[in-house]
C-alpha cells in the first residue's frame, strides 16, 4: 500500500490562489496558482466573484497534485485564506447572491462610525478583541443583507448561508455538505466571543445578522469533511483551516509565547503568540485567537497594516516606475540615504495602531535631486516603520517582547528590506527556508489533525531558518529616521 505521507494546502489569498503540495520535511513537492481579477465597483469597494474563487481553487489543486504525482500519497487537504472577507451563497444551489466583499472595502465606513458614536466600540472590543472598523465582516454581511432584494427574509427563514472564504470552499469542496469554519476566521469576523469561543447573540442584534446564516465553528486543526471524490480522483479528508495570517504562525511555528512572526502579502500583519489567555490592547492592537488545537487555544496580539506589497505594486502598475518588485532591492541599495523622502501608504485608510479609514497616501519631503530610486526606497521604508509602530505598541501593551521577528511573504524576499526591517526594529529578524509560510501553516494543521504529526509540538522542529539579519544601524541616525516617519503620519491623519 502506497504510504499517505503528502499534504496539499490550498492559500487562498487576496489577489491570487495558490495550491501547494507539501512533504513531512515542510518541502515543496508541487505548486500551482493563478491571479485572478478584482473589482473596485466605487471609490473605496473592493469586491470578488466567489467563482474565480472557487474555479481558481479547484484548478490549482487538481494541477498541484497532478504534477505532485497524483492523489495516492496525499494524506489531507489544509485551507487557509484572506481573512474577514464575506460570502453570502444560496443552500440548495450553492450560488452567492453577491460578489464577496473584501477585507479592504471601506463601504461600511460610515455604519462603523455610527455605531462607535453611540458607545459600541466597548462592547464590540471586549467580546472580540476587534474594534468598529469597516476592515473586519460583519457590517459588510449586514450590507449585503440590507442591498441583495430579498436577501434579509431569505436568511431569517434559514435559505442562505454565509461564511468567510475557508467556510465558502469547504461548502464547495464537500458538496454542499458541510457548512462550518474554524476558530481563527470566526474570530474576524465581529460576531465571535473570542473567550467564550461561540457566537454571541448581542452581537448579532447589534449588527442584525440572523443566526441561521452562520456555520459551526471548530478546531483549527481535525477532520471537516472530504472532498467528493470527483475532484482528485477519490475522497481526502480536509483537516486543517485558519485564517492565512494565523495559519503564518503556525507555518512559522511561533508555538511558544512571545514568539512573533511578520507576513508581507499585500498588507502585513504581525501576530505576537500570549499563549493561553488573551492579552487586551491598550494600544488599538487586535486580539484574536491564533490556532487551536485538540481544544486548546493560543491567543495573539495581533497589528494589521492594510498595506505592504500593494505599496510596491502601486510603484509598478500605478506609477510604472518599475517592472518588477525584486527591481526595488537594486534602487534602494542604489542611493546611500532616503533623503528625507518618505512615503505613507493610506491608499485604503491606515490600521493599526491608527484606525484612520478616511487617511490617505502622501509622499513627502521631494527636493529637485530625489529620483524614482528615493520613492521606491520610501515605499520600503513606510513598510518597516509600520512594523517598527505594531511592535513597539505590542511591547508596551506587555504581549511580551520579540527580540526576534520571523518574517514571510514577498518582500521578505528583499534582503535589503530586512536588514532595513531589523535595523529599524533594533532586533534580528529571521527569514525561513520555507517562505511560502502561510501554505505550510495550514498544510502542518491538517497533517495534525489526520495524524501525520501527534501535535505541534512535533512540528516545530520542522521550522528550517534561511536568512539572519541583525542591526547595524547608528542609534542617533535611526533615531532621525524614525522622527521623521512620525512626522509624515501625522500629515496624513483625517482628525489631525
Ligand atoms: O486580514 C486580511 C488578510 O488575511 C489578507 O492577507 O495575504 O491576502 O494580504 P493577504
């Protein structure tokens, strides 16, 4: 019999898919992924078509266990996705009735404000450890409810069903069969008590989401269901699911507290591991529950920079100033200093430790000799000192102190970016060999919850590092730097 020993994890990111087929070392076997196209309705939306969604991961899984050798070795099936974005499908056909609305869709902007006007945001934050803020689900589920004929009838009498992206392609991958989500992506969703770990009824009065839309809630880690068998050829177990930044630390295998790891997809979102019991923010920082595991929970700290690689795909199809990201190591190494050059990335608002949804980019500080190679090194820049502001909030909110980040994502890929990163942060920072994170995170939950591992425990010697960075830079030189950052924020600001 041909030994179960391969995992596939499917990433389901924000402006691609990607399927991995990995072995117990955490090494690549296979990969497929596909781009797949967004849509900016108005100013301020951003929307997707659950098919792209659902065709692109179909298609990149069959094409990554297909090239991987076929289905024979493949043990389970791990999810993970961009979170907080929202799915609102019909139960018999399984169709949505609306494009999903986006993480970064700032269309509920005004609904949070009014909400936080009337003296919400407390209870919101104390059941959630999230804040009123259009970024997270549940006035963009509201809003579908309240702009989809018919659609708020149809969910009270049970007809319809919602779930973040993981929820929505278990339902499709199951056949319909199973309709639930795992801990991590409920706990994003507003609507979660992230201490009693259940759906809470007040929320949902408050926003006016009928209960009978949402799925089950489980383990991050554990068999779902399986997939039918016409996909691969035979049924797999789906075993594993987070949300993709948790599923980051898990890849990175930040198990123990204090351990904290940095993903720079499209935004960038530190999580800091507090272990068992949630640490609340007095610094706008997000609680949230990392992973868990055979019943047991980690929480995180949690700082959400809305964007990271997008400021570098501006530079390349806003500005076309160059064709390709790598392009942006050579131009920052290029110049000896920033010049006084800086760039603050609010194309979609600022996050934390801001909150600002009506903030907007700005470049600052031009004088006639700064050249294309100073605004792309800015636009590096802007992503460190945001790192620099989450980690320097989580220290003083007692999350514990990383003197080590882990870091993943395309711009770790950047090696003039991390020594930046680390001289700014004052600490090492750790590039792993693996850097698709994210996909190894979910792929290391389903081979947990099927066996393959006993526990994390055993995974994370698994954890190989690739790269070390450590400061270099001059503290009074720094310190400038760091100066002037603040002081270009604060020009940004809506409320200033
Ligand atoms: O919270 C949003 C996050 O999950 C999106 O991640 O990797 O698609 O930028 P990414």
């Amino acid at each position: 019999m041909i030994k179960q020993d391969r995992i596939l994890a499917i990433d389901q990111g924000t402006t691609s898919t990607r399927s991995i087929v990995f072995d117990m070392n955490g090494q690549e076997i296979s990969v497929a992924r596909q781009e797949f196209p967004q849509y900016y309705p108005q100013l301020g939306w951003v929307e997707h078509d659950p098919e792209d969604i659902w065709r692109d991961a179909k298609t990149t899984a069959q094409e990554a266990v297909e090239r991987s050798g076929g289905v024979d070795r493949i043990a389970a099936i791990g999810i993970t996705n961009q979170r907080e974005t929202i799915v609102v499908w019909d139960r018999k056909t399984g169709k949505a009735i609306h494009n999903a609305i986006v993480w970064q869709d700032r269309r509920t902007a005004a609904l949070c404000a009014e909400l936080k006007k009337q003296g919400k945001e407390e209870l919101v934050a104390s059941r959630t450890g999230l804040l009123l803020d259009p970024y997270f689900t549940a006035t963009k589920l509201a809003w579908i409810l309240d702009n989809v004929e018919g659609a708020r009838a149809r969910a009270e009498k049970g007809e319809l069903a919602c779930g973040t992206i993981d929820c929505f392609l278990l339902w499709r991958l199951t056949d319909g069969k199973v309709h639930a989500t795992d801990v991590t992506n409920a706990s994003r969703t507003l609507l979660f008590d992230i201490h009693r770990q259940q759906w809470d009824d007040e929320l949902l009065a408050l926003f006016n989401i009928p209960a009978a839309l949402l799925p089950e809630v489980k383990d991050s880690s554990g068999v779902f269901g399986e997939s039918t068998p016409d996909l691969f050829g035979r049924a797999v177990p789906i075993a594993g699911i987070a949300g993709d930044q948790q599923a980051a630390v898990v890849g990175q295998t930040c198990f123990k507290p204090g351990m904290a790891k940095a993903t720079y997809g499209t935004g960038c979102f530190v999580l800091l591991n507090t272990g068992e019991k949630p640490v609340i923010s007095q610094n706008r920082m997000l609680t949230t529950i990392a992973y868990r595991v055979k019943g047991k929970t980690a929480y995180a700290l949690e700082g959400s920079i809305f964007v990271a690689g997008a400021a570098i795909k501006w530079l390349r199809d806003g500005l076309h100033l160059i064709t390709h990201a790598s392009q942006t190591d050579d131009m920052a190494t290029r110049i000896p200093h920033s010049h006084g050059v800086y760039m603050v990335p609010g194309f979609v608002g600022l996050g934390a430790p801001h909150w600002d949804p009506n903030a907007r980019g700005l470049i600052c500080g031009l004088t006639l000799d700064a050249t294309e190679a100073h605004i792309a090194r800015a636009a590096l820049e802007s992503v460190a000192y945001q790192t620099l502001d989450l980690v320097a909030a989580m220290t003083q909110d007692g999350g514990g102190t990383a003197d080590t980040l882990r870091i993943d994502g395309g711009m770790a890929a950047n090696d003039w970016f991390c020594q930046f990163l680390s001289d700014m942060l004052q600490a090492k920072v750790e590039r792993p060999k693996q850097i698709e994170t994210t996909a190894l995170g979910a792929a290391f939950l389903a081979g947990v919850g099927v066996g393959l591992w006993n526990d994390l425990e055993e995974v994370a010697s698994e954890w190989q590092r690739g790269a070390l960075f450590e400061p270099q830079m001059e503290a009074s030189i720094r310190k400038g730097m760091i100066d002037g950052w603040h002081v270009a924020v604060r020009r940004t600001l809506s409320q200033v």
